[in-house]
C-alpha cells in the first residue's frame, strides 16, 4: 500500500492510500499521516490496519494532484524541529567506486581520504551483514537537517549561494515514528533525493557535513511494509525539453553491503534518536550521481527519480538562494 499527503481543494491536509496500479482514495477522518502512524504505533496495530479501521473515502487524482502542486511531504511532525533527517554512505556495492572517482580529482597528495573511504566501505562489506545475534559495523552517518529541510515532491530543492554544487543522489529513504514508549517504529519506505555539494566534499573528505547541510526531498509516497530485495529505478536531469543525465540506481539489501536492520541499529542505538512523537526519515546511500559523470547542474534543471512499486515519480526543480548577509548581533 501507497501513502501520502496533499492538500485539498481548501488548502486542507488530507490523507491518501492506494494500491499500486490502483485507484486513490482519501482516509477517512485521517488528520494527518503522522496521527495515523502514532495511532498504531502506541496501539499495538499495524498501520494498515489503523488505515482500514477509518476506512476509505473520495477518489483522488494524484495525477492531477501533482500537476497542480498541491503534493505535501508523504509524512511531516505538528513540530519541524521533531522531524529528522539524516542517512549513511558507502553502503552499496559500487558505492566506494563513485567516492573515489569524485575524491581521486582533488589532488594526488589525497590518498588519506581516500583510504579512509576504502576503509568504510571494506568494513561494510566485511562486516554490514551480521548473522543473527551479532552486531554489524557500523556505517559512515551524517545528518542534514530537520523538518523545516524537507521539501515535498513538485516544489523546488534550493541551494543556498555559497554552495560550489547542487547535485542530486537517488535514494531509498526509511520513515519512521518513536512511540510514546521510546519504540521506533518503520511505516515504510519512500524515494529520496539527498541533495548534495559535491565539490564542497571533493575540497575535503572532513568538508563532508557541510556538504550534507542542505534541503531533501522525499516521496510522494510511502510504500508501506519491508523494502524488496532488490530495488532498480531511474535517475534522471532534465533541463528544458532535454534529459541531461539519465542512468539507472541499484538499491535494496541485494545491492547493499549493508542490511536494513544493521543500518537501523546503529541510527537508533543512540537514545536522543528515540525520543517519543519524533519522525525520522532515513536517507540509506546511493551509488550512483551524476556528479561523477561530470554535470554540472543549474538553476532550472529538474530532478527526478523513479522505482518501480514506489509510487509516483519524485521531481524537483532546482533554485539557487540569493546571496544573504549572514551576521551575528550582540544581546
């Protein structure tokens, strides 16, 4: 099952689930998918079930929907700052290959950085799959941002002006909620776009957070339940009438150096991440960016990024910020 949110004809959140190939309808009496998420959460219920305990209402053209802009993140928290967003590298099989090609032009004198990179990934594929009963390695994590730097599908990722690049990384991303008992819980799983300054981290491997520090986009829907195995979509640039960039991305555990369950382990083991009522949306890697094909993206440019089973396409215009007077006032 498919879910997301978008606004109704009097600018009102509504919620809508379907079947994929299916029909869309809205949930009854559905204040929010957050509401329903932590309906089942700290009731003991599945959230499919707490989904057909409300029932289904009018039909719904995503379609249209989207056309017309009125598509909000697929999940959000009454408090932005209570929304997470974080996520993790080096995890696919591939993915040390993409990092050294970005990392290998900076300089020669580099080669720390890199085996710091080699190192990572070796250590996932060593040791991100542990048998049952032990505890994995743990992966490189990051964070970029709360609920005020999710951007919902249709809307437009912007780069602040500093930024030396906007470049996007397909991704899955996990969507959680932390019940009242400090238990998270994953809905599902939704697409992502982890947007990223690249040249910020070519300059330097320890430039990584900052290059991190920026919007992402996720959705516009929630596929509900465990990931597939193996997980195969598209990323692709347009700019105008012409597909810039277009290359397929590999994800799911079939993929990964990385279990899903290890990832998760090592984001939740840390107790400020179970804090009861916080969202967290997971960015879980990629191996694949356009970056390292060499574009260089601009204002303009749209995003997109497709998986089968995941619902609608995720598209995102890019913008470049106004160049701001950042300064700070003595009390």
């Amino acid at each position: 099952m498919l879910i997301s949110q978008i606004k109704g004809s009097n600018g009102e959140l509504q919620v809508v689930v379907r079947e994929v190939g299916q029909a869309a309808h809205l949930v009854k009496g559905a204040k929010s998918v957050y509401a329903l998420a932590m309906e089942a959460a700290n009731g003991g219920k599945s959230l499919i079930e707490v989904i057909k305990a409300h029932g289904f209402g009018d039909v719904v053209d995503l379609g249209a929907a989207y056309a017309e802009g009125r598509f909000l993140t697929p999940i959000s928290h009454p408090d932005a700052a209570h929304l997470h967003l974080t996520g993790t590298g080096l995890t696919h099989l591939g993915s040390a290959a993409t990092r050294d090609s970005m990392h290998k032009k900076a300089s020669e004198a580099d080669a720390e950085t890199l085996t710091d990179s080699m190192k990572m990934f070796r250590m996932g594929l060593e040791g991100g799959k542990p048998k049952p009963g032990e505890k994995g390695v743990q992966p490189e994590w990051f964070y970029k941002g709360n609920g005020y730097a999710a951007v919902a599908a249709g809307q437009p990722l912007v780069s602040p002006s500093f930024a030396l690049d906007s470049g996007e990384e397909p991704e899955m991303a996990g969507i959680y909620v932390i019940s009242d008992k400090g238990q998270p819980f994953r809905i599902g799983f939704a697409l992502s776009n982890e947007f990223s300054d690249h040249v910020t981290e070519r300059q330097n491997y320890l430039f990584l957070a900052h290059s991190k520090l920026r919007q992402a986009s996720f959705g516009p829907e929630i596929r509900i339940g465990a990931a597939p195995e193996d997980i195969r979509g598209t990323s692709r640039i347009r700019r105008g009438s012409e597909v810039l960039f277009e290359k397929p991305f590999l994800s799911g555990e079939a993929n990964m150096s990385h279990t899903f369950a290890n990832l998760e382990y090592h984001h939740f083991k840390y107790d400020l991440f179970r804090v009861p009522g916080d969202v967290h949306v997971h960015m879980f890697g990629t191996a694949t960016l356009s970056f390292a094909d060499g574009i260089k993206t601009q204002q303009g440019d749209v995003f997109e990024i497709e998986a089968a089973d995941f619902g609608l396409p995720l598209k995102n215009p890019l913008k470049i910020a106004s160049e701001e007077t950042i300064s700070v006032q003595q009390l």
